[in-house]
C-alpha cells in the first residue's frame, strides 16, 4: 500500500500557483478533493495537485 503524500494549502499555492482563497472555495464548492486533519486544517493529495495543474503522471507499460 503506497500512502500520499498531503501538502498544506500554502505548498499547494506554491506548487500550482493558484491563490489560497480560490482554493477554500474550490474546497467548499466540492471542485477539489481535499482531507481535514483533526484539528481541521485542509491538506491536499498531491494527485489533486497535479490533477489542477493539469500534469498526470504517466502509467507504468505493462509488460507481455
């Protein structure tokens, strides 16, 4: 089982360049999906950012 990696909202700005606020709503809307920690906080899967930046990571080739 491979466990990803959650980025804080300031490191998902930094990466995706999208404005925090932008990303509370796109939070609130359901447009992103986005995990609370116990204390509330919003941290993103780091697939979601690459899902808005538009980067996906190409799949392994299978092998005949």
């Amino acid at each position: 089982m491979m466990i990803e990696r959650l980025l804080t909202l300031s490191e998902t700005c930094e990466r995706s360049g999208i404005h925090p606020n932008t990303l509370r709503k796109w939070d609130k809307q359901g447009k992103i999906r986005v995990v609370r920690t116990v204390g509330g906080r919003r941290r993103i899967p780091e697939s979601e950012v690459e899902r808005l930046m538009g980067i996906a990571k190409p799949d392994t080739p299978k092998k005949p």
